[in-house]
C-alpha cells in the first residue's frame, strides 16, 4: 500500500453536504479532502431545488451572479390541487419579511456542485479526488484517524483529524462505523419522469395533483415538466409487470393537461425510480468521526428540502468546527489526538431541531394525506382548515417552514490567505442581514 496521505479533514461524499462544507473549510484556511466514488456528478433526478436559505448562503459567499449565469427555473407559486379545488396555494412573492430570496431556483445538481467545486479549487487547501471510492475507517486508540479509499491507482490511506460522512442515504462510511438510523418509515416511493411542456399554455410553477388512489407534481422546468408519481411504498415492480402503457393511462388520469405528451414515456429507461426513506441517527458522532446530510438525516422527497438542509448542515458544522480544526492543524501531533467530542457534537445539537421539526412536518404529510390517498382514500381537511383564509394561512406556514427553514445557517467563517493567517483584506466573516 502507499505511504499515507493525510489532511486536516477528509470527507467521503462529493454531494452537496461534502462539497459545501469543503468549500467552507478550505475558504477558512482548513486543509481539506474531498472524496467522490464517481467520476462526475451527472446523476439525473437528484435533488435540484435551491431554496431560498441556500440562495442566501450562495449571496454570502458572492456566488449568486455566478448562479444566475446557469440556465435555470424559478419557481414561486407552490400548489396542491384536488378535484374538490385547492388544499394549498402559496406565492413566495407574497410571503412577508422572508429576506432577499423569494423563489426557489431549480438548477441541476451536477450545475450546482460544479460551481462550489469551482470556487473551492480556488483555495490551496482544497482537494477533491474523484473516482475515489471510500472504503472504511481507520481505527486507533478508540478513535476514527481517517479513512481508507480506492482509486484507479490502488488502495490508499487518509489520515485526518476530522472524517465526515456525507455520502448520502447509504453512507458505507457511516454502516462501517456502526452508525445505524433510526427508521421513521415511509408510504410512498416514487418514480421520476420527463415530459415536454408547451409553454404558451401551460401553467408555471410547482403543482401537486392528487386524485383517486393516485398523487403525483409537475415541477416547471421551461422546456419540460419533471414529474414526480408517487406509488405505494415496494410497489414498483407490480407497476413495471404492469406495463408502460398502464402507466401512461394512470398518469394520464391523474394529470390530464399533458394530454397525449404522456406517450414520449415510451421506454423503462426514461422512468427514474427512487426508493423514499425518512430516518435520522440518534448520534452524529463517533470520535473523529461526523455524519451530517443525509448520512444523518434522510428526507423524503416532500418538501425537496434534501439539499438544503444539506448544505445547512455543512455550513453549522464549518460556523462550529473550522477555528478547532485551524488550530488543530498547526499541531505536528494532530494525527495521534482527537479532536474533543464535545466539539464535534456541537453540530448535531445545532441541527437537531430543524431536523426533527422538518421531518415532523412530513411525518404529517405522509400518514395524514400521501398514505391515505395511495391507499384509496379521499383526502380530506380537518374542519378548521375548511376556510379559505385558514387554508392560505396554512399554505404559507407549511411553505415558509420548508424553503426558508426552521433554523436558517448563515456563514460565520472568515476568508483567510492561502497560508492560513489572517489578513485585513481577507479576513472578513459575511454578515447576514439582520439576527438568526
């Protein structure tokens, strides 16, 4: 095996949790490491939804105008239909003192990494190696101390003072460490497909429809609507012996705008099947060791709140981490101390509330609307919530809680010089406006 390579902190998973908190560290003057078991980040139907508290995260590291320069959607009405009218219709434009951003950006996911990929590279203490496949840990003195990993090249050895997870829902670094999720359960998968959009016609924005033992969205992407059709949770190889033309006529059903645009599914290959899971660590933490995103928590798809408390996260963790980790960096036996667990668990006490009120919003949405309606029933809305005016109170109250979020994260790290000291004209933290 190769001589050992090390970094201050070495993350396994190139998503928007790693390489978000990669940027930070690495802007802050941190030594950091980045690894991604694939060769690119072009995996189709990942999340692509930037809310607003990401947009102000972006604005707060000067990467909006960048951002605007990448062909995008923005959305700002959010709906859900049935065939009785209307259980939410919200306009972000209305929503009072919501800050600067008022819309949700959807930009591909291998766009948006490749920006923050692209302004991390312009710190020395930044590296990301692809086609770099995580292994396991490395284990001494009752403590993580890095990492093993894969590459074209052979096997290799990472020590680091701080190894994160945040490979994502199946984190191998995370079911190698022993760290099992408590499972929340979930009622619904989905399946993700394309269809063309007519836009002298058809309407804009995110729209859910639900109807007759069937739900599903069609989110506006400009030249094509990316539809997400929930099914009834391990159902989809019943629907695939069922035929793509059953498909069709059920989605045809459910969303009869599309018309015949239905038959461009002409193929298994353009229909995307995502298992959903809701479910969270009880700890984030082992010595030397944080998971964070969804290595910690995962989402379910309502909401599309995945990537945004992703980068939530990594920002809290670099707010909280980069200063011990600065210091612990100038330390020649950084590799043979561990960084104090109290520390580290900082991070998880800082995230745990929006976490657990987040997926408590969509425990509610599965069990009270999605599992009732895939099991055939009627949706129906508690007495109180009957009023127009208390369904639009409602609508904005869910809206607000899942783009802006409970606890939003602002960036608190300076930007430091290439040696990692400190200059007047670099050293500078991004106020944000107004308290959190």
């Amino acid at each position: 095996m190769p001589e050992p390579e090390s970094t201050t902190c070495a993350i396994s998973g190139g998503g928007p949790a790693g390489v978000m908190l990669g940027l930070l560290l690495a802007r802050a003057g941190v030594q950091v490491t980045v690894l991604e078991k694939h060769g690119d980040f072009l995996r189709d139907f990942r999340g692509d939804t930037v809310h607003p508290s990401t947009l102000q995260v972006l604005d707060e590291l000067g990467l909006v105008e960048e951002l605007e320069r990448i062909p995008h959607r923005d959305l700002t009405t959010f709906r859900m239909i049935t065939r009785d009218g209307p259980l939410i219709d919200a306009d972000v434009r209305r929503f009072p003192s919501t800050g600067k951003y008022r819309h949700v950006a959807m930009i591909p996911q291998w766009d948006f990494l490749t920006l923050l990929v692209e302004h991390a590279r312009r710190y020395p203490t930044f590296r990301l190696l692809m086609n770099a496949e995580t292994l396991e840990p490395i284990e001494h003195g009752g403590a993580i101390r890095g990492l093993r990993y894969r590459d074209a090249g052979g096997e290799h050895e990472l020590r680091a003072v701080l190894t994160v997870a945040a490979e994502g829902r199946r984190s191998d670094l995370r079911r190698a460490a022993g760290m099992i999720p408590l499972d929340l359960g979930a009622p619904m998968d989905a399946l993700w497909l394309r269809v063309s959009r007519r836009p002298d016609s058809d309407d804009g924005g995110l729209t859910a429809y639900i109807g007759k033992g069937a739900m599903g969205a069609a989110i506006d992407r400009g030249t094509y609507w990316q539809i997400a059709f929930l099914i009834p949770k391990g159902s989809y190889q019943q629907i695939k012996e069922q035929g793509l033309e059953g498909l069709r006529t059920r989605l045809a059903r459910l969303l009869p705008f599309l018309g015949g645009r239905v038959n461009e599914i002409d193929d298994w290959g353009k229909v995307a099947f995502l298992e959903v899971g809701l479910n969270r660590l009880r700890r984030w933490d082992r010595p030397g060791l944080l998971a964070i995103g969804d290595a910690a928590h995962t989402m379910s798809p309502i909401g599309g709140v995945g990537i945004n408390l992703a980068v939530q996260d990594a920002v809290a963790t670099a707010n909280l981490l980069a200063g011990p980790l600065l210091r612990a960096q100038a330390d020649p036996a950084r590799f043979d101390k561990t960084l104090h667990p109290r520390l580290v668990q900082r991070v998880q006490r800082r995230r745990m509330l929006p976490t657990v009120g987040t997926q408590f919003v969509q425990l509610l949405a599965q069990r009270g609307l999605v599992g009732r309606v895939l099991d055939g029933e009627e949706p129906r809305l508690p007495e109180i919530l009957t009023g127009e005016y208390a369904r639009r109170l409602m609508s904005q109250l869910l809206m607000r809680i899942m783009l802006y979020g409970i606890r939003p994260e602002h960036v608190r790290t300076p930007e430091r010089a290439p040696s990692g000291v400190p200059t007047p004209e670099r050293d500078r933290v991004t106020q944000p406006p107004g308290p959190t």
